[in-house]
C-alpha cells in the first residue's frame, strides 16, 4: 500500500485506487484465462477483454444494486466490474458447481440475479431485447432503476439493434445502451460493416441523447455513464454511449489476426486503459511503483486461490445433465 | 348465475374471456403485441380491453417481433408476467433467436437462476386462403426446443382454461391457436377456468384405432370417427393439447387397447410431430402394434392460395378414414 | 503444444523464433503453429532460458505436448518440466518441405507469420511493396502476390480408380422373413405360438393378432380362437387347435356352470309376413333375412331381462351397461366363433342387418378385431339353417346365458279353436343357475316371443 | 344370357360366396345350400351377385329356383330371354 493511500488518501484518490484495482483485476484473470487455456485446463469459446476494461469500470461506477445489467459473450470485465464473486467466475471457466452459473455457460454466459447481472448474451444483439423488457418491468411497477446493456459495434449491424433503439426511444424505457466499439466484428472492421460509422449519430436519429466517449480512459467512461444514468432516472429515458475502445487480444483467444495490422494494436496498446490510469495516479504522487507491483501481486495470489478452488470444486454429476431445462415442479 | 349455468359463447370470446380474467387478477400479466389494442388484435381476440385496462397493459408495438417478444422475456425475468401475442406462427420466425436463444435457454445458461414465466400466443394453420406466408403449422418444430412447453388448445374449454395455467407456470409457454377455430361456436358453464395443461384428452373413445391429433384437425379428426363408425370401425380419438411435454401415456394406452395408430397433423410430413410422435409408439408400444403406424400430414408444399388446392394440401377427413382403412385391414 | 482454438486437436510446428539458450520474457512470442484453421504465433507463459526445442519444426503434435523446456532465469531447478515422450508425438503424414534457405531479412518490421507465409508461398519479401502501416507487408499483399505468380491452371488429378464391385445381388424384398406385426410376435412368443405354422391373413400376407389367436394352442383363452384363415396348407393343424380350444372352454362351462334349459315356440307368422313385404320392396343387398329379427329380437329380451345380460365373476353376476350380442358363427371346415356386435338393442334393423353381414364375413375371412372376439354379454347360436328343430346350447363363460333358435318351420298351430299351417321357430335358453332361476328363463323366452309378434317394432 | 354363361355365373358366385370351394364337380341337381353349406346369409350373397352379373332382379318369391346349379342356370336363361 502506497504512502500517499496509507495516510489517508483523499476520497477521489481512493477511488480511482479503486478502479485502477478492478481493471487490473480483469486484466490478471484474463491473462490467467489464456495461460489456462492454452495447457486445455478450460476449453470453449473464451473471448477475452484485454483492452477494454475501462468500459466495464467506468459503467459499473454509475449505477447501483438496484440497477440491472444485460452483457455479451465477452463479459468477463463486465461480471468481474459488477461484483460477482472472482471464485464464482474462474469455477464457471472450469464448468463446475459452484460456478456463477453452476458451469452450465460457461466463459460466454455468465449469470447472477442477486446481482442483477442477467448474463453473457453469445447472440450478437441478442441481449438489447432483454434489457428493454427488464426495463418495461421496472417502469411498469415505477421503480427508479436503470438496465444498463453492453453490447459491440457488431450488433449495430442487427436488426435487433434498430428494433429496440426505436422500442426504448419510443416507450421511453430507462435503458443506458453502452455500445463497446472496438472496431471489429470479430474480423470485419466498423467501415467494412457499416455505411456510416458514426454510431452515436445512428442511435440519436431515434430520438436519444447519444455521444461517443473515450473507452480507455475510465474516468472519461465514468464521467459520461454517470452523466446518462442520472438523466435516465430524471425521466430523460434511454441514452446511448458509444464507448470507443479496442481489443488487445484475437476475437477469441487466438486467431491469425489476418484483419488487422499488430502496428495498429501496438498503436492502441500506447493507451492501454489500465497503464493510462496508474500513469495518471503515479504523476500526481497517488501510486508507486511499488504499489503497483503489490496490487498486481495481490491480485494474482487471489487468482491463484480461485484456480485452486475451481479445479477443487465438484462437477456437476452426469445425471443431472437434464437439469434446468424446465424449473422443477412446485411441490 | 351459478357455475352449472352454460352460456354460449366462441373460441375467440374463450380465449379474451380467460386473457381478461389473468388481467384481473394478476396485476403483473400485460398484453403485448402488434395491434392489440386500438385494432383489437387482428383476430380480434383483445377487441375491447384496451378501453378496459388501459394501454399500459394492452400495449401496442411496432412491428418489431424480436424486440417485444425478448422484451417479454426481459419482463418475465424481471418479475413481471407478459402475455405476447403474435399475428401467425410464419411472423414468430422473425423472433425466433429471442424465442430459441434467450427463452428456452437462460434457465439453463444461468444454472437455474433465470427462469422465463412467459406467455407467447400465436395464430396458426390454414384454411382461411390466406397463402404461403400466413397459413403454415410450424407448431411441430417449437416442439423440437427444451425449455418451453407448446400448447394447443381445440376446444372452447381449453382456451378459456389454458391461459391462466400457462401463466402460473415458471417456464416460457407457447400457445398456437388454430386460425380456422376462432370462430367455433358452443357454450361453457359460467365457472369455466383454469384447467391442467399437461395432459392429453380422449375426445372420443373408442376400441379399434387411435387417431391422434390436436389443433385444428381435432373436428376433421372426430368427423373422420363418425364416418368411420357407420363402416363398424370403432375409433378412439386423441386431443393431445400438451404439444411439449407429449402425453405418452395417453397415447400408449390407447394404442395398447387399439393395436393401430394414424396420427394427424397439419404440419408438414417431414420431421414433423407426427413424425415424433410416431416414433415414440415405435419405442414405447412397437409390441401393441397390429398394423403399421399411418400419418396424415398437412402437403409438403407453400400453402397455396386457391382453395380447391389449399383443401387438397390440408388432412381430410377422406385421408383419415383412408388411412385407418389401410390400418384396420 | 497450446491450445489455440475450441476445435483444436493438434498442431504443427512451423516455426521456431527462439533456439536453445535463449532468453524469454513472459509474453514473447517464442513459435509460429498451424491448426487447422490458420498459423498462429505461440507465446511463452513463462520467463527464462530456452534449454531445449523439443519438438522440431514441420512435427504435428497432440495439444499438452511440450514443445520446449524453458529453465527459470535463476536457474535453480534443471529439468523445470517434463518433455513429451517420443510416443506422444505424433509424426505428421506429410512432412513439409524444410525452408532449405533461411529466410530472407526484410528492409521493413515483418511479423513471423507474414514471414513464414511468404516462404510458403516462395516469395521473397523484398521483392513486393507493403500497404499496412509503415509500409509494411500484410497478409494480403502476399496473397496478391501469390496470385500474380500462380500458373494459369493446376494439373489435373488423375481419373479416379474404378468403383468397387457392387457385392452380389440382395435377396429379394420379404425372402426368408415372414411379415408379422409387432403385437402378432409378441402374441406368438406369450402363447407358445411357433409363427412358421401361421398362415397371415394381412396385407401381404402379414400375420396378425387374430392370425396367432387361431392359431393358439388350447386352453389358453377364455374364449373359442379368433379367425380362420385361407392358407390350406396349415389348415388342419388350425382345425385341431381351435378344435382343442373349443374343447377346454366348452368343458369349462358344463363343469363349472350348473345349466338349466327352458324352450318354447313362438308364432313367426307376422314375422315372416312383415319380412316378405318389406323385402319385396328392396334390392337384394338392403334385403334382410328373418337371422337379423331374431337376433334384435334376442337383444331386446335381453335389455328387458337385464339378469341375463352380464358376466358371472367372483362369485357375483354382474350385470352390463348394454347388450352386446354375441353371435356363433360357424367357419366353413369347422369350429366357431362368437363376435359380439355391439350394442345390438340400439340398432335399427337395417344396420345390424349389416353388422351381422360384416361379422360373418370377417369372421370367414380372418379379419376380426379383437375386442369384438371379447365383448359379448349374450350369445345367440342359430341353426336353423342347417335344418335342426331346436338347440341347447352351452355358455360361454363368464356370460350367464345363451340364446337358441332352432329352424322357421311350418307346424300345425291352433288358433282360435282351429288347425292351421303356421311358421313357427323353437327358441331355447341355456342360463347359469347360479346367476338366475328357471323363472327368469322363462320370462326372458316370454318376452322374445311376445317381441317377435310385433315385427315392426323391432 | 346363355345356358353357358349362366353357369359360369352360377359357380363364380358360388366361388365369391364360399372362398375355395370346389364348384367344378358339384353334380347340377345337388342342393347348393347342402353342398357348400350355405346360410342364410350365404345364400342371400350368392342371390345379390347372381342379381348384379346377370343385371336382373330376384326375388324372394324366385329363391326356390336358386336351389340347384340347373335349376339356377334355368332360371337365369329364362329370364334373359324374356
């Protein structure tokens, strides 16, 4: 622990300690998550956040318990971000019992209710209908929450897309659209998808406020979310974020990368999310080297705890492979 | 009036008689659906209770059926309990990743945590020459899909009654109202209401054949049986009602008492439920069998829009009795 | 060897980057792997020194092979980690061909894979311009290149060996398998039946249920066997066993049922009149024979003395909802049957007419089903035909009674005081006195012959 | 109708009546109802097909010419020449 922390550091320096922890947290279990795949430990689709962990930070700063949150499958940052326990998470990757979703999703489809965390959506656009309803419930019963919902520039090509901008702009629904442009689809670059490439100005032509915000920096992420959020639960129904951002990593896990230049990634890697912030915090004396270096060494001995308790947690017992299918008979 | 009372009344006003009483009393159920409130629903089935509730709860959409139908699943997973209604089964394609990928799958995906207490109504079948795009009976492949119940009610009873139990159940239910039935006529006692939905019904029993059927080839079906009767052939005939779960008792025990079945379904032969169903007599009756198991399947072709082909593509009561001839021997 | 992809199995060494005694760094890129899908560049997830390459380049190894052994910078353990055994590896197919020249050195940043891509291709880097970044050469310049260097048209490949032989002709659809449905061999197999004895009477000459019941051994049922069938070849073997079967149940009842018998003669008069007029009227197939009004006739009696309709079981008589009449029917070359038709009382004339025309028909035929073989609650045997006067008959078990009608014959019958020739017909009744006495016989056979005076009523 | 065609009705409907029965032996004055054992119900079919083949009427009033294969061949000649 730094100095300039253990004297009783200034609240705001408290808390951007805080998020610099939780990116750092993402960033660790997911370079965990690639060595463990690699040696065959956990299997699947893995797609990893590396890069974008200022968006799940920056979002999750600005909104409450009560709020809900609809993911995709590339939701590691978000579950982590929101609370869910680093265990649960890591025993989902190994497919066991006690993971979030008792190892029935997986990498892509983590769940929590108690944390109003309704999953990793592995259809691209798929989750935006969820977060309308959850919403549509919530005003229906007056209450004053938010669904915040993740989603990439990928889905921006659906046709779900448009047909909940129009339905939440249209019912007035308290939904912040948090669209994660990194640029791809999964190998299809924004500008070989999409005749305009603006997405914040598509998502305003259905009449809500929409502005792009640097997806890097999660203070930039934090200020915007915080922004919309409030407004969202004034009455000022949906908004729209596009949080402009980029994916270190292949689309998943590995992949020949033949879309993209590695200049171009090293370009972006100059505004690594995490660097950036502890760069800040180093220039106005809030964090050492040294502290740094602890937090990330903290933070791996807790990653190598929740390897050792996913790999010692139990499977689920073949014959209850037709579990969850249906909800079990009131008795 | 008292329970005993019958009252006259048709499959359409059944189906918003049981839609308004879930209204009443239960203040989480919506409608939502395209034209259900100022029009009245395009069948006509919610004509009225958009003045009598209000348009929070009958609520209009725009033609976006993979929104309002994952909208319904967001609702139900956030406590609320929608009823959605789709104009035909050929328009629920356009939501079926909410249906297949989000309704039937996030029980599961979540380990149990996110069940879907769902309602989804939808009109199907022919019979109306309304062409290749509104008149088809894909009921048989929603059956394919774990995670969601397929309802279909024949008789007056059963939409009156089915509604309120699909509604109670925690898991998404589908429920095909057969286009050719909303206007069935007949009475119901003034108490009717909720009835069990796990169950198929032997509409007509009988000792030598068992016609299995549901929807809207259940009358063609019992007119077949009629027909069949003046021959001395004595047919016992099957509302299978529950689509998914399939009643296999039901249906075993009857084909253990007959020895020979021919099933009826207006959807397409190939993989279709008749199919399914067939092949479960295979496997849980094949030693009650006397005779090959018969299926009277809708035509493998676009509903056309002539009526002297339409007829000729649906199940008749001609190639029903056909085949139990074939069956009988 | 890493898993690189969720459909990943193994993979091929196509390059190292690093040799022996190498430094690494936690993240360098130490290898170039195909999959099946594509080169991928290999990172090391430890830091240290290369102390060996343990598989060599153009080796395709099962993913968990070790590839390389990387000793800690510290140098503190010798043998950090195991190295695949040489059964572990999988020695691949096809060997590529060794890059025999190393590579050329690129004026511009190349990454390994475009580098190994383009000796691949057997293009040299130099010689082509970049469009990424800094000039540098993309994937898809080389692919560009490739294609300029291309010949026109690949060989190609030889004509295909010739088909093998198809094996020698199938036997014919049905040769050597008798057709036999499902319940038939179930049947077959509960009653002892060998299949090979049974003629089919179904399609194709399938055998049925009712194929196997007559061919059942005796004793076996509760009831005469079903229906005969044509095939002439078993037939006397079926004669015997249905025979034997006729037997056990015939014999059942005298033992266990303790008969009476009353008889009378009723006035066919009207009857016979009635019939005349109305069947002068019809064609010969809406015709109905007097059988049909002393069947309906026999049915009426039994609904109006319900005592006499039902099963005698568990030391009670229970009584039926309706009367469903069993009817003998004898089977040309010998023994019976009883199919019941159903709820007889209720039919119109006409229709029973031809129920007993389809029963008799079918029974000849083979083609009964079986509930119609089980249900009867009265059984009716009619000989007249045959020419005899009157007939006792014997129950049929658990039924408590049966109906006798002997031949419509003219007797000499006073009538008001005077002789004169009349058709008359015996009707007898054979009851279990168990169920019923002699004073409920007599009123049944009352009753039938009050019911045959009023033809048009039946 | 000739005596020839007659019979051959005569026995084909004998044969549709009583499946394998022997018709080609049967002496023309033997009694059909005794020799093929024909009810009551036999005979009226064998009336009905004779009626339909030879497109005349019978009636119940004819049935006693019906009692031979002579007889029978008589009767349906007779018929058709009037």
């Amino acid at each position: 622990m730094s100095r300039a922390a253990a004297k009783g550091a200034p609240p705001e320096a408290a808390h951007r300690r805080d998020l610099l922890r939780q990116m750092l947290l993402i960033r660790r279990f997911e370079d965990k998550c690639v060595e463990l795949y690699s040696a065959g430990e956990i299997r699947g689709f893995v797609h990893l956040y590396i890069g974008e962990e200022a968006v799940a930070v920056g979002v999750n700063e600005a909104v409450t318990a009560e709020d809900s949150i609809v993911s995709t499958y590339r939701e590691h940052g978000h579950a982590l971000a929101r609370g869910l326990p680093l265990d649960s998470v890591m025993a989902e990757m190994y497919g066991k019992t006690s993971g979030c979703s008792r190892g029935r999703g997986g990498s892509m489809h983590l769940f929590d209710v108690s944390r109003r965390f309704y999953g990793g959506n592995a259809i691209v656009g798929g989750g935006l209908p969820l977060s309308i309803g959850i919403a549509l419930a919530d005003k229906l019963r007056g209450e004053q929450r938010v669904t915040a919902c993740f989603f990439g520039d990928g889905a921006v090509a659906e046709g779900e897309f448009h047909e909940c901008m129009n339905l939440a702009a249209l019912w007035d629904l308290p939904v912040l659209f948090c669209c994660e442009n990194n640029l791809y689809a999964m190998g299809t670059a924004l500008e070989r998808a999409q005749a305009q490439t603006d997405l914040a100005l598509r998502a305003g032509s259905y009449g809500m406020p929409a502005w792009a915000v640097d997806g890097m920096d999660v203070l930039a992420v934090q200020h915007a979310a915080r922004g919309a959020v409030e407004a969202i639960r004034a009455g000022g129904g949906p908004h729209f974020l596009e949080l402009r951002t980029y994916r270190f990593r292949a689309h998943s896990m590995y992949d020949p990368e033949r879309y993209r230049d590695k200049s171009e990634v090293e370009e972006w890697k100059k505004r690594d999310p995490v660097d950036l912030l502890a760069c800040r915090m180093r220039e106005s004396d809030e964090l050492t080297d040294a502290d740094f270096q602890a937090m990330g060494d903290a933070l791996t001995g807790e990653i190598d705890k929740a390897v050792a308790a996913a790999k010692a947690a139990p499977a689920e017992p073949v014959e209850d492979l037709t579990r969850f299918v249906y909800s079990p008979e009131p008795i | 009036m008292t329970g005993t009372e019958t009252m006259k009344t048709t499959y359409r006003e059944a189906m918003r008689a049981a839609i308004r009483d879930a209204l009443q009393r239960d203040d989480r159920v919506f409608l939502m659906g395209e034209d259900v409130g100022r029009y009245g629903g395009c069948f006509a089935v919610s004509l009225g209770l958009l003045d009598e509730f209000g348009p929070e709860r009958i609520r209009d959409t725009p033609l976006s059926e993979s929104a309002f139908v994952g909208a319904g699943i967001g609702a139900a997973l956030a406590g609320m309990r929608p009823i959605v209604e789709i104009m035909t089964v050929n328009f629920s394609l356009l939501a079926l990743d909410q249906i297949m990928n989000n309704a039937a799958t996030l029980l599961h995906m979540s380990g149990g945590q996110c069940n879907v207490p769902l309602v989804i109504r939808m009109t199907t079948g022919a019979g109306r020459q309304v062409a290749a795009q509104h008149s088809h009976s894909l009921e048989g492949w929603y059956t394919h899909i774990p995670g969601i119940k397929v309802l279909a009610p024949a008789t007056l009873t059963d939409a009156r009654g089915m509604l309120w139990t699909a509604l109670q159940d925690p898991d998404p239910v589908l429920i095909f109202e057969h286009g050719s039935l909303y206007n069935m006529h007949g009475s119901l006692t003034a108490d009717a209401g909720a009835v069990d939905i796990r169950s198929a019904a032997v509409r007509r029993a009988g000792a030598d054949v068992s016609l299995i059927t549901y929807g809207g080839t259940l009358s063609t079906t019992i007119a077949a049986a009629e027909t069949l009767a003046g021959d001395n052939i004595d047919a016992e005939v099957i509302d299978l009602r529950s689509l998914r779960p399939l009643d296999d008792k039901t249906i075993t025990d009857s084909v253990a008492k007959t020895h020979r079945a021919v099933i009826v379904d207006e959807g397409w032969r190939t993989g279709s439920l008749a199919a399914e169903i067939s092949a479960r007599i295979m496997e849980q009756a094949f030693w009650d069998l006397d005779a090959p198991t018969e299926r009277v399947c809708g035509a493998e072709v676009p509903m056309p829009y002539p009526r002297h082909l339409e007829q000729a593509a649906l199940p008749g009561a001609d190639a029903i009795v056909a085949a139990v001839r074939r069956a009988v021997g | 060897m890493p898993v690189l992809g969720a459909d990943m199995d193994e993979g091929t060494v196509l390059e190292w980057l690093v040799k022996p005694g190498d430094e690494v760094r936690k993240g360098d890129v130490i290898a170039v792997i195909d999959t099946e899908k594509s080169a991928i560049e290999v990172e090391s997830f430890a830091a240290g020194t290369i102390k060996q390459l343990a598989v060599s380049v153009g080796e395709t190894v099962p993913v968990g092979t070790v590839l390389a052994i990387i000793a800690e910078p510290a140098g503190e353990r010798a043998e950090p980690a195991p190295a695949a055994t040489a059964a572990e590896r999988m020695p691949r197919e096809l060997a590529r061909p060794e890059p025999s020249t190393p590579a050329v050195p690129a004026p511009r940043p190349v990454s390994p894979v475009i580098r190994h891509r383009a000796r691949e291709l057997g293009i040299d880097l130099a010689t082509i311009g970049g469009t990424g970044p800094a000039g540098s050469v993309t994937g898809e310049d080389l692919e560009h290149a490739a294609a300029r260097l291309r010949p026109a048209a690949a060989p190609l490949p030889t004509a295909a060996s010739p088909r093998p032989a198809r094996s020698p002709q199938k036997p014919g659809p049905g040769a050597g398998r008798r057709r036999v449905t499902p319940l038939a061999r179930r049947l077959a197999a509960e009653l002892g039946v060998d299949l090979a004895a049974v003629a089919g009477t179904g399609p194709a000459g399938a055998i049925r249920e009712a194929d196997v019941r007559l061919a059942e051994p005796a004793g076996k049922r509760a009831a005469p066997a079903a229906a005969a069938a044509p095939a002439a070849r078993s037939a006397a073997e079926r004669n015997q066993s249905m025979r034997q079967a006729i037997a056990r149940l015939m014999a059942r009842s005298k033992r266990e049922i303790p008969h009476y018998y009353v008889s009378n003669t009723a006035d066919m008069t009207r009857v016979m009149s009635w019939l005349y007029d109305r069947n002068r009227e019809l064609e010969v197939s809406q015709r109905l024979v007097p059988a049909a009004l002393l069947l309906k006739a026999a049915a009426l009696a039994a609904r109006q003395v319900p005592q006499l309709n039902g099963y005698w079981e568990d030391d009670a008589f229970r009584p039926a909802e309706a009367v469903h009449l069993g009817v003998a029917v004898s089977l040309r070359g010998g023994g019976l049957l009883t199919p019941a038709i159903h709820d007889a009382a209720g039919l119109q004339l006409g229709e029973l007419m031809s129920r007993m025309r389809d029963l008799v028909t079918r029974a000849r035929s083979g083609r009964l089903r079986s509930s119609e073989l089980t249900d009867g609650t009265i059984t009716v045997t009619n000989l007249g035909d045959r020419g005899v006067e009157s007939v006792y008959g014997v129950i049929y078990p658990p039924q408590v009674a049966l109906v006798g009608f002997g031949r419509i014959i003219e007797r000499p019958v006073v009538v008001g005081g005077l002789v004169g020739a009349r058709p008359v017909v015996a009707t007898t009744l054979a009851a279990d006195h168990r169920a019923t006495d002699g004073y409920t016989g007599s009123r049944y056979l009352s009753v039938l012959g009050d019911l045959l005076q009023r033809p048009e009523e039946l | 109708m000739t005596p020839a065609q007659a019979e051959i009705a005569v026995k084909e409907a004998l044969r549709q009546v009583t499946p394998g029965a022997d018709t080609g032996s049967v002496a023309a004055d033997a009694d059909l109802r005794d020799t093929f054992e024909l009810d009551s119900l036999d005979f009226l079919r064998f009336v009905e097909i004779l009626s339909e083949r030879s497109g005349e009427r019978i009636d119940e009033d004819d049935y006693p010419q019906l009692v031979t294969v002579a007889s029978a061949v008589k009767f349906l000649t007779g018929r058709a020449r009037r």
